[in-house]
C-alpha cells in the first residue's frame, strides 16, 4: 500500500507509517577525538596502548579527555616551576638584569644543562612521541615542527656548555615549551565542549529501573538487565529507563533534551516514550520495547559519532594545507639559517635563533583543528536540537541546496484526516452548531472520518438512541433533535440534491465531503482531509525567501496534491508517483542541473532519499537509523529542514572563518618570524613565535565555539 494513499483509499485515518527501518548496532569506538588537534591525537595513541583495550562508551571518551587535559596541566606546572630556575642560571637573563657576577657558581652552566634536560624531556614527551608518530606514518606536520625546533635548541646549546662556542638557548628552550603546553592545554579545554556532546547524551539514562517483577512486587534493577518485555513504574520526576510504551497510567514527559521539543508531550496507555525523557506528574508503567544498542538515545549517540568522524571535505583542503604548510616550515626554516648565516655573515646563534623561530612560529596547529572543532560543535549544536547528521559531506552540500522535494503524507502533511471546512447551507443552524451536532453523532464511531469530526470540537453533547447507517453514516438524537451525518450516495438514494457552488469547489480539490441532516432536512457539510502542518506554510515561505525552489512529491491523487500546493505555495507537484517511480521523478529534477534535496519519511520514500544529492528523513521519530537519509530530523517538522540549511551555511562560514584566520596568520608570521623587519629593529623570539601560534589555536577554537543553530 501507498503511504501516499488518500485515507479513503487506505480505509483508515491516514496515519503515516512510522517505518519501522532496519537499525544499525550503536557500537562504541575508541578512536582519537577527531575534533582535537595532532596533539591529542598523538597522546591519545599512546594511551590507547595502556587502557584502550575494550570498546569504551561516551562516559569513558570523557574521562579520557579529562585525563589528557590534567596530564598537559601537570607536565606545564612541572615545566614552569624549573624554568624559574633556568631562567636565573641563564647569561643573557642575567645580563639583562645585571646579575651576571651575583647569579654566577662554579658548574652553573651544568645545573642549567641538567634543568633543561628535564624540561626538554619531560615537557617536551608529547611533542617528541607525536614526531615519532608522524614520522612512522610517513605523514610530517605539526609535532615534527616543534620536535625539530626544541630539538635543535637543546642540542646546539648542550654543545655551548660542553666547549662549542656560541650561546645557550635553555631558556628559551624552556619558555617554548611552557608555551606550548600552556597552548595545547588551554586548546583542549576548549575542545572538550564538543566532544562532551556524547557524555551528555549518554547521562541521560538513569542508573537504575524500578522493574515489575511476574508476582506483582516491584525491584530496582540496573539499567542493563532491563530486557524487552519488561515492565518498568516511572515515579513522577524520574527518567525513563528505556524506551518503551505506557501500558498503565497517564502523564505528560519532557523530550526537549532528545528531540528538541520545548513543550512537554502528553503519555497516555499505548504512547511511546523515549528513554532518557523526564516523566511529568504522573506514574506510569511502561512495557520495554527496546533496549541496548536499539534504543533511540544509543542509536542518536551513534549517529553523533559517526558525523564527528565522516569525512568532511572541507577537512581534506585543511589536511592538504596543513601538510604543505609543514614543507614550507622545515624549508623556509632551512633557507632562513643559511640566508642569516652564509648570506648576511650573522653568528651562528643568530642563525639558529632565526631559523628556530620560522619552524615554531609556522606550525600548522590552528589550520589542522580549524574544521574539525567546527565539524564536533555543529554537529552536537544539532544532535540537541533534533537534527541528527549522519553524513558530513552532504551536511556541507546542503549550503547549496537549490531545490527541495517533500514528500506530502506525514512531512507537510500530519498524516491524520481532520476537518477542513464547514459549511451551514442554511440560516437554521449556524457552522458551529453543525459541527457540534454531527460530532455528538460520531462520537460512538470508529470511523476515520467519525474520529476526524470528533477531534474538531472541545467537548460535544451527548447523543441517544445511536445507530449507524451501513456503509452510508450515522444518525442519533442530539439536545432532542433527530440529527444524521451521511455521505453523498445516502443524499442520492434519497433524492436530494446540494446547489451550493462550495460543496462542488471541496470536492474538486478531492476532499471527503460528508452532509449533515437535522431533523430530516438538509442543514450543511462538512469536509475533510490530510489536516496541513501549520509549520509548513511558514518552512516553504522562509525557503522561497532564500531562493529555494520548493516542490512536493505524493502517490495521493491529483486534487488533493495541488489543494495542498496551493495552501502552503509550493513551485511544483508531482502527483500519483508510486514508490519506484519517486527516485526517477528526483532525477528529473536533477537533470534541470539543479542541487536535490529530498524530504520524507524515509520508508517509502528511500529510493528517493538515496537519489537525492541530500536525503532527510523527517519525523522518524525513535527509529533514527534510517539508512538511506544523510540527515534524520527527529521532529515532524518542516521547519527543522530549514534549520539544516541554516545550519549548514553558518558552519560552512565558520569554516571559511577559521581556515583564513590560520592561512592568514603564517602568511604574516612567516616573514617576521624571518627576521625580514630586522631594519626596523623588531625581531620574535622562538619562545614569542610559540606564544603567536598558541594564540591564533585559541582564536581558532573559541571563534568554533561560537556557532550557533538559526533560529526555527
């Protein structure tokens, strides 16, 4: 059957399928953060040897984090506190301060030495082991840099000490490390907020479920041994264990945290609810459905995840630059110590200095975590707000999204047949009254269209002496009244007739029309529908602002599709496509040499969804492993595809922000760092170059953190 289908056609309310899709398994990984620079990624390798032996969860990722942050803070405080010292026993510091006889002991200079050794090797490990790695894997960048340049500051001035002339940079040495690990720290503390994404998600669950055992009592059991079929109580405050439905109890829960929906939903016996979700007022006792690696939250953790870590292609320019950058820095460093040197006739020291200085001042560490932390912070901007990315690379394509096909049942449409219009063909009973008097009636039906009727009113009076008229309506007494609510063919048999123009006009735009009689004589009509989404007028607006053509794709027949188009202003409709035809009908429009987004519910509609050259699924609800959609919108909600293209373009500015700044700042540190103002009397230390990059890192990671999702 056709999810399309009018609900006449289908036999029942036209409810949308929910589209039970086949789920991917939320398994854990235990890769480096990728929205961390080469640093942590290095020292997440090297932990990775010692407790990374089993899968770890999101809980785990972040005391991980957390343990690499204290770890950078301990090597800082410890490099810091000896170069205290280091910087006394240093000649130019003491020259400088004019200290020089006072400072000065037999064998200082070999204190000094031994200072700087310790510093050089225990503040400098992670720099050293990330230049191991990235030699190893034949891929040099930034560790390289600064292992090279601390390296050759240590060593030349390990050679002073020991007899070969020139001066010592032990100093400097220390200042550049304390510098870099001051960077990097304050770099991952501001990295983790992305990745504490899936610690929040996964804290959620509650620790604990109060089970319902087979004698009736009642036992708290932990999370994990909760099983489907299980029975669960839900004591008003607490989180839902697992994803389940309500079989006893009603109450209203709070979703805003998985789904993004501001008001609390409404739980009645046979809703669904979501574990992690916040029970209102009420108890309840919920029947576990799935649990474990099904459940929703498992499967959005997983889907975070697998976006934070797909491919981004923005990332690959990053990559390339980054890699490139590293060649100009070893090079322009080389150059740098033979033009000073061998060119100008500078001392070796000055050479050295100039050279060390380029190497430091040219690390590629901002432009490496310029797409990535944008990449982690939008994506779990959007995880909170319902809009799960599944596929990076079409999350950055949606930029340029030109037109959107939606499906119509269940995406503009609430999949839920509902009254539409009311007519009074005469001055006796005005529509209101019409309204009330054929929903008293319906009341006692089961109809799709009795429970249509009946969801129009507040509160209708009561009915007596009800029967149904087989195949043809209703009839009962309402407030003493003989009232009936029949469809056309009772009229027929009847022999009356309708000449009012607007009953032909409803019909024409294939709605259901259904008549009511009150005693005995014709008194009006009532039509109904696949009720609109109020939310999808404004989404098709706020896309046609934007210059977005907006087009609807439905197996519902041909009236009814254009009625909807012209309700909410679509471009373009295809009507009366089967399944297997949608995939075509998206190519069609791609062959206009436009870029295709395609919107549905991601059952019926997945050919199309895969043709597209963006596919989101919307109002997946709690089965958001949809595997053919880039993009799930939890929400029934036009409006959230407006918020992705939003998304989409203010993370791809972002990008665009952070590349430039990183090119930008080695365009003109490079030269400086060179020494090419020395005219002028301005020269950078390589501990002032490590200061420089550690700053634009911060830029860089601080810029990512302020991006936000467009307002719906």
């Amino acid at each position: 059957m056709n999810k399309n289908d009018s609900p006449e056609q289908q036999g029942h309310s036209g409810a949308a399928d929910p589209g039970m899709a086949e789920r991917r398994a939320g398994q854990a990984d235990h890769a480096a953060p990728h929205d961390a620079g080469p640093l942590a990624h290095a020292a997440h390798r090297d932990a990775s040897k010692m407790d990374h032996a089993v899968h770890q969860g999101p809980a785990q990722h972040g005391d991980h984090h957390a343990h690499m942050v204290a770890d950078f803070r301990r090597r800082f405080w410890v490099a810091l506190v000896l170069t205290i010292p280091i910087l006394a026993l240093s000649p130019l510091i003491q020259e400088f301060l004019g200290l020089r006889e006072t400072l000065r002991f037999p064998g200082d200079l070999y204190v000094l030495f031994g200072l700087a050794t310790i510093v050089f090797i225990y503040g400098g490990y992670p720099f050293l082991k990330g230049f191991y790695d990235e030699l190893r894997t034949r891929q040099p960048g930034m560790m390289t840099l600064i292992a090279v340049a601390i390296t050759v500051a240590y060593v030349y001035s390990g050679l002073v000490v020991v007899g070969l002339s020139g001066k010592v940079f032990f100093w400097e040495l220390a200042s550049l490390i304390d510098i870099m690990l001051l960077g990097h720290w304050i770099e991952m503390r501001s990295v983790m907020g992305a990745s504490r994404a899936l610690e929040e998600l996964a804290e959620l669950m509650p620790a604990e479920a109060h089970q319902v055992l087979p004698d009736g009592s009642v036992q708290d059991v932990p999370l994990e041994e909760l099983a489907v079929g299980d029975r669960v109580i839900v004591k008003p405050g607490e989180k839902i264990p697992a994803d389940g439905a309500v079989v006893e109890g009603e109450t209203y829960v709070n979703e805003s945290m998985l789904t993004g929906e501001s008001q609390p939903v409404t739980k009645g016996k046979g809703a669904e609810v979501i574990g992690g979700s916040i029970n209102g007022e009420g108890s309840i006792t919920v029947e576990v459905r799935k649990s474990g690696a099904d459940s929703y939250l498992s499967q959005a953790i997983q889907l975070v995840r697998e976006a934070q870590e797909s491919k981004s292609k923005t990332q690959d320019l990053a990559n390339r630059a980054a890699r490139w950058l590293t060649v100009v820095a070893l090079a322009g460093g080389a150059s740098t110590f033979v033009l000073w040197l061998v060119v100008l006739n500078q001392a070796l020291d000055f050479a050295l200095e100039r050279s060390v200085t380029v190497m430091v001042i040219t690390c590629p560490h901002a432009l490496g975590l310029a797409i990535p932390l944008v990449v982690a912070v939008s994506t779990a901007i959007a995880a909170r707000q319902g809009l799960l990315i599944r596929n990076r690379a079409a999350f950055e394509q949606a930029r340029n999204i030109q037109a959107i096909i939606f499906d119509k049942t269940g995406t503009l449409t609430r999949g839920q047949f509902g009254v539409t219009d009311t007519l009074a063909l005469t001055d006796d009973v005005n529509e209101e009254e019409l309204l009330r008097y054929a929903a008293a009636v319906e009341s006692r039906s089961e109809h799709p269209i009795a429970q249509g009727i009946v969801a129009a009113v507040e509160e209708s009076p009561s009915v007596e002496d009800f029967q149904a008229i087989p195949g043809q309506g209703a009839q009962g007494r309402v407030n003493g009244r003989d009232v009936k609510v029949v469809s056309p063919g009772y009229l027929r048999e009847q022999g009356l007739s309708v000449d009012d123009g607007r009953v032909a006009e409803l019909s024409a735009q294939g709605k259901t029309v259904v008549f009511v009689l009150v005693d005995g004589a014709l008194q009006g009509a009532i039509a109904l529908a696949d009720i609109i989404r109020p939310e999808s007028r404004e989404a098709i607006a706020r896309l046609k602002e934007q210059g977005v053509q907006c087009l609807m794709l439905t197996g519902d027949n041909r009236q009814v599709a254009q009625w909807v188009a012209e309700e909410i202003g679509l471009d373009e409709v295809f009507a009366e496509v089967l399944p297997h035809e949608k995939a075509e009908k998206v190519k069609e429009v791609q062959a206009r040499g436009l870029v295709v987004a395609m919107t549905g519910d991601g059952v019926n509609d997945a050919p199309a969804l895969a043709q597209a050259d963006v596919g989101i699924a919307i109002g997946a609800g709690t089965d958001v492993a949809v595997e053919t959609a880039d993009i799930v919108l939890v929400r029934s909600n036009p409006l959230d595809a407006v918020a992705i293209l939003g998304l989409s373009r203010a993370t791809y500015h972002k990008m665009v922000q952070n590349l430039l700044w990183a090119t930008g700042y080695n365009v003109v540190a490079i030269p400086l760092a060179a020494g090419a103002l020395y005219g002028f009397g301005i020269l950078l230390s390589p501990a002032a170059g490590a200061l420089l990059m550690s700053l634009s890192t911060v830029i860089v990671a601080v810029n990512a953190r302020f991006l936000s999702v467009p307002e719906r």
